[in-house]
C-alpha cells in the first residue's frame, strides 16, 4: 500500500529546503483533522518523510498539506511547501 516515498520540505525566506518535523506531518496525517479518505494512504516516517500509496496525489496533498500547515501557524508569511516524490535507484 505505502509504495511510494515522498520529500516533505518548506522553503524559508531565503529560499533554502528544510525538512518538515514529523510532528507537523504526523498531525497532518491524522484523518480526524483532514477529513480526507484520499490521504488515508499516508504514513508519516521520518522529518521529511512520508510514504504513501498510488491513489494519492501529489498536487492535492501538497495544497492541503501546505494550507493545514499555514492554519496550525508551522509555515510563516512566504514560506512555501515543497512535496515531490523520491525517485527510488
């Protein structure tokens, strides 16, 4: 189910990539504050790490990600949410 490994980063003011604490992605994962079934294909692993299935698409947990994140106070005024997938070698 978990077949895929993402990248989990804000981008600060200065432009540099920094990974998001597990906290933060673990609180994000819980469904009791998404209320999303599609991110039930998640598991926070790691700071900056998350596995997830293929029915999970990127572009719509990189938006909610970032919004929850913006809403708990995580990421400041400009930061931005960087979600892209590991390529596995």
């Amino acid at each position: 189910m978990f077949v895929r490994k993402l990248s989990i980063h804000r981008i600060d003011l200065s432009g540099a990539e920094i990974a998001c604490p597990l906290h933060w992605i673990d609180n994000f994962a819980m469904r009791n504050f998404t209320n999303d079934v599609i991110f039930d294909d998640t598991l926070p692993l790691a700071d900056g790490l998350l596995e997830a299935g293929h029915r999970v698409p990127l572009d719509r947990l990189e938006v909610a990600m970032e919004d929850w994140f913006r809403r708990k106070g995580y990421l400041k005024p400009g930061e931005q949410l960087r979600v892209s997938e590991l390529v596995r070698s």
